[in-house]
C-alpha cells in the first residue's frame, strides 16, 4: 500500500528550506500577496506528498514569522487592490489576454503536460468486463428512506462483493498502476499564483453551449454577479457568435482546453461525456469554484458561497444522489484505503448519533451497510450536477478524479457504482478526496422532484438540490443536540431509533423551521431546449407547464423565463448558436422552431400568475 503520510522530520525540512528560498529571492521581504502565493503553493506541496493539519499549521507558523513588512507598504498595496476591484468586472474579464495571463498559461501548461505524461504511463490496461457475480443482489437501486431499510443488507461488504468481477490479476495490475500514478503526483508542485479568484464553470458545446446560456441568463436574474467560463470541448471550437459577442454581455466567457493542455495531449487524449467535467476544473482560471451542469438552473444569489460555511473549512461540498452508495469493495483494494470492518461510525447520513444507539451487535456487523464502516465513503451517492471545489485545498483531489475520470469508462465508473444510476463521474470527486484524507461537506437534505401528473402518471422533470447553508447550520444543530443528549456517556442500545426519525427531526417534517431553500434546480428530463421541446409538454395538441410548485422555487417561473430568453436572443436578435446552424438547414426551420418558442411563451405568460398562486 502507498504511504500517504510522510514522516515528520522531512516534512519540517523542506517546508523550511522552501520558505527560506523564498524569502531570500524576494530580497527578504514577503508582501501580503507573495505571502499568500507562498502559503498556496506550500499548500499545495503538502496536499500531494500526504501532510496533515499539523503541517498546515507549521506552514502558518513559519510564513506569519517572516512576513515582517511595513505597515506603510501593506497600506499601499491595500490601496492599490481596492482600485483594481473598483474597476467593473466585465472591462478586467474579457480583454485580450495579457503578457501575465499568457505566462500563467504556459506555467500551466507546462504542469499539467507532466500530469497527462503520468495519466498515460501509469493508465490500466484493459477494461471492466462489467461481469456481475451469480449471487449478486444489486438488481435495483436502493434509497434512504423508511421503506427502502428492509433492502439495506444487501449494501453489507458480503453483498457489494458478489457483484462486479474483477480478476486477481486485474486487480493487482490496477492497484500499482494507482499506486504508481499517486507516487508520480507527489513529485509536482503547482506553479504559483495558477488560479486565482472565484467563479463559476460549466460545459458547453453543441446544445450545451444553448443550456449554458440559459443558465446564465438564469443567474444574472437572480442577481449573481460571479464570473462564468464556459468549456468548450476540442470538437466544438467553432461557437464564435456565442463565446465573442454573446458572453462577454454578461461577465461570462469561453475556455479551451488549450489554455492548459500542450498540443501534444489534447492530440493523443480523447476527451468526452462525464470526462469534460474534470477536465473543466483544471482549465479553469479560478481557485474557488461552482462547477454546474449546463442544464443546472441556480434560483437564488451565489455571491456569497464561497465566503460561507461549510466550504470555508472543507474546501469542497457535495449534493445527494437519491441512492444509497454501492461502491465495490474491489476499489477500497485497489486504491490501498483500510476499511474497519468490526467498527461502525454512523447510519447513513447520521455520522453524529454514537453508534450503540443503533448497533445491537458491535461484534456482528455482517448485515450492516459496508459505508457505514470505518473508512468507507460515506453515504449518500453523489449527484454531481453541482460541486464547489477548491484548487487550494484540493488540488490532489482534482488531479485523482482526474485520474479516475479518464479511466472512468473503462475502470473506475463501474468500481464506484456496479451499475447504478447516473453511473459516470459523479463519485470521483469524493472517492479522490477521502483517498487523500482532505476535508468535505455532504448535503444531508434528501434531493427534492418536480415535475406534473399526465394520464400515464407522474413525470419528473427536475431535482432540486438545496442551500447548502442552511443545511450546514441544521447539521450543526444536531450535533449540538446529540452531543448534549449523551454527554454523560449514557449512549446504550436504543431499540426505538430509526434513522428516519433523526433525518426528520433535522431536515425533514418534524422540524418546525421552513423547509430549506432550493438553491439549484437540475432540469435534466427534459432539457430546456426549444428544438427538442417542440414535440414534448404537449397533450391534446395543447401546451402545458411542466413545473407545479412555483413557490418551493421562490417563485421564479423558470419555463416562461427560459422562454423569454429563447425568444429575445434566438428568435428576435437571432444568434448564431452553431448547434441550431447544423440542425436548422433552412429559413423555414427556424421559422418553425420560433413560431413554437412565441406560443408556448404566450400560454407561459398567460398561465404565470395562476401557475404561481397553485398550492
């Protein structure tokens, strides 16, 4: 197994001698702003040769005691930054890229040529047979609600072992391909100052680029001002219009896999689907950063999230899939992660209650749910239609996901989900953070649906996914709570707890408080896309709203919003979105397609207020 921790010794010395080196190249005085590129650039180094927080409060230690400069300086250069920040976003964000941008970007890629050298040497040969063991009883997904528990004992390690066959010889072939490819990351240091600032990224291309649109239009309604970029995938370079004339209007624009990646990988890489996301995360300029899917709607102001708690303190927050968590034992193998199969630490989502309150049978945990162990990844699965990330903290984490990204399809997909849905990127990010022991916060509150009733039954058309603030402070508060409640160390068997009831308490019906906020609404089935649409929400030849509880969504009317914005910038100002250029052949295409947008928004309009007054 690969060593993640080094010993402490090493770690005192060569955080000194960097320090030292420091110090003496900037003419023994460290700014305020060298400082923090310093403690970045350090922080990164301890992140990818295993350091703890122990290190990180050494690094503090020796950087806050050479950072001796004059009050009168720091004055200047404070004074200096707020009239950089006074100057409006949209003149610094769209400009010809400067000689210092230019030269972050070959620092960059420099880096990560090395990165995609290790990628290559260190990939697994082969691919998953997906071959699922006679006895394995994953035959459907299991949730975490009171009618899904009598299933729960098919997550035990026996069950989650029966079912994806991985050789012996595969899976001693993988683990030192991982082993090895860690062992390599160790070796690097990110260059300073390489990501800076706080924004949002999505993928675009194709349709995409038409969805990530709506979604910033969305967000700018709602009031956020946080800069966007958009990725635009190797095969899609072509969205002039959109990324020249189109973004720059709304302190957005375009970025390219180029920015970060030699010519000689982007030729001999093949990048798609769930991979993009990854790959979106490194080619971004920000430090701190909300990745969203295109077809992901934020409703209410973001400005603000990254100065919030939990990220302050994780660096990294993760939305809830529906399903419980059926990652194989196999991966736990592969990538050297001990797991205490005779300990138990939570019950699902509840990590704070002390486990004999629930465990009848500390010395018999056969049945219990294989993530309910110690070291496992927790509970629930991830949907990762939303997550905030940090490069500073968690640089490791997105060079691994990377890693199991681009061995996803063929390896590490199948590893962390046997089959499951949404099977794809979605548990790579967390998998990558608990492989390095960082820190990250897991929304507790259950993902939410809308959708409306036709003849043939519910349908579903979004899931919605709450502030992740106001979820923190519940947590929070059951802690408080728990930790209260057992303080005299009263924690024996209780036959009447049901995990059901704690979420409950805290998060759902018996809490008293109003329900939380959604914060992000993931209209994935169907997308809001005029061309697809033209054939769907309609019954009887009569259109209908797809949306039925405006209020849950502040009432922000997103179907009439999302057409108003089709009708203003496809039909009335006519931009040339290059997927509508190859799908539309001729005038009378988009003459169609606009005379759909125009009447479905005539009955958005004129259903609006009795739409947003439905109970």
């Amino acid at each position: 197994m690969l060593t993640r921790r080094f010993s402490k010794t090493l770690r005192l010395t060569v955080l000194t001698l960097i320090v030292c080196s420091l110090f003496l190249i900037s003419n023994r005085t460290i700014t305020g702003e060298l400082s923090q590129s310093i403690h970045a650039y350090l922080e990164d180094w301890i992140v990818l040769n295993g350091g703890d927080g122990k290190d990180r409060q050494i690094l503090q230690e020796v950087i806050d005691a050479i950072n001796g400069e004059d009050e009168t300086h720091r004055e200047s250069a404070s004074r200096s930054d707020n009239a950089e920040k006074s100057i409006p976003d949209k003149l610094l964000s769209h400009s010809t890229p400067t000689a210092e941008e230019e030269s972050r970007q070959a620092k960059l890629r420099g880096f990560y040529e090395k990165v995609f050298n290790m990628l290559s040497k260190h990939a697994p040969s082969g691919s998953s047979s997906k071959i699922r063991g006679e006895n394995c009883q994953l035959t459907k997904d299991i949730g975490g609600r009171l009618e899904d528990q009598k299933w729960w004992y098919k997550l035990s390690y026996e069950h989650l072992s029966k079912c994806l066959q991985v050789s012996r010889k595969d899976r001693k072939m993988l683990k030192k391909k991982h082993s090895d490819y860690v062992a390599d990351l160790a070796s690097l240091v990110l260059p300073l100052d390489s990501y800076t600032g706080n924004g949002i990224v999505t993928v675009g291309g194709g349709k995409f680029s038409v969805l990530a649109f709506l979604m910033i239009t969305t967000l700018r309604n709602v009031g956020t001002t946080l800069p966007v970029e958009v990725l635009i995938p190797p095969n899609e370079e072509s969205e002039h219009e959109f990324c020249n004339n189109v973004l720059p209007e709304f302190n957005a624009k375009c970025i390219y896999l180029s920015d970060v990646l030699p010519k000689s990988v982007l030729t001999s890489f093949e990048v798609k689907g769930y991979q993009l996301k990854s790959f979106a995360i490194i080619a971004s300029s920000f430090q701190n950063l909300l990745l969203l899917d295109a077809d992901n709607l934020p409703i209410k102001n973001l400005d603000d999230i990254f100065e919030s708690k939990p990220y302050k303190s994780t660096g990294l927050v993760l939305w809830p899939d529906f399903w419980r968590r059926t990652t194989s034992p196999i991966y736990y193998e592969v990538a050297g992660i001990p797991i205490n199969y005779n300990k138990r630490v939570r019950n699902s989502i509840d990590d704070v209650t002390p486990a004999s309150v629930y465990t009848s049978n500390p010395y018999s945990l056969s049945t219990v749910p294989m993530h309910d162990l110690e070291g496992a990844i927790p509970d629930m699965s991830t949907e990762s239609g939303q997550l905030m990330i940090s490069k500073r903290t968690h640089l490791g984490t997105a060079l691994l996901s990377l890693y199991y990204n681009v061995n996803g399809p063929t390896w590490y997909y199948p590893l962390f989900s046997q089959g499951a849905s949404g099977e794809g990127d979605k548990e790579t990010f967390i998998a990558a953070a608990s492989f390095y022991q960082l820190p990250f916060y897991q929304v507790r509150t259950v993902t939410g649906v809308d959708g409306y009733h036709r003849s043939s039954g519910y349908r579903g058309v979004a899931m919605l996914q709450h502030d992740f603030r106001q979820d923190y402070e519940r947590y929070t508060h059951s802690k408080e709570d728990t930790e209260a409640k057992y303080a005299a160390g009263s924690a024996a068997y209780e036959s009447s707890y049901n995990v059901n009831d704690f979420y409950n308490t805290y998060f759902g019906t018996y809490n008293s408080q109003e329900p939380l906020d959604v914060m992000f609404v993931h209209s994935n089935l169907p997308k809001l896309e005029p061309l697809s649409l033209s054939t769907d929400l309609m019954e009887d030849g009569q259109h209908i709203r797809s949306y039925s509880n405006l209020k849950r969504l502040h009432g922000y009317d997103i179907e009439l919003r999302s057409f108003q914005t089709f009708n203003e910038y496809l039909c009335d100002k006519r931009v040339k979105f290059k997927y509508y250029e190859k799908t539309l052949i001729d005038e009378e295409s988009w003459t169609s397609m606009c005379d759909y947008i125009k009447g479905r928004l005539s009955f958005l309009e004129r259903t609006h207020d009795e739409a947003l007054n439905k109970n």
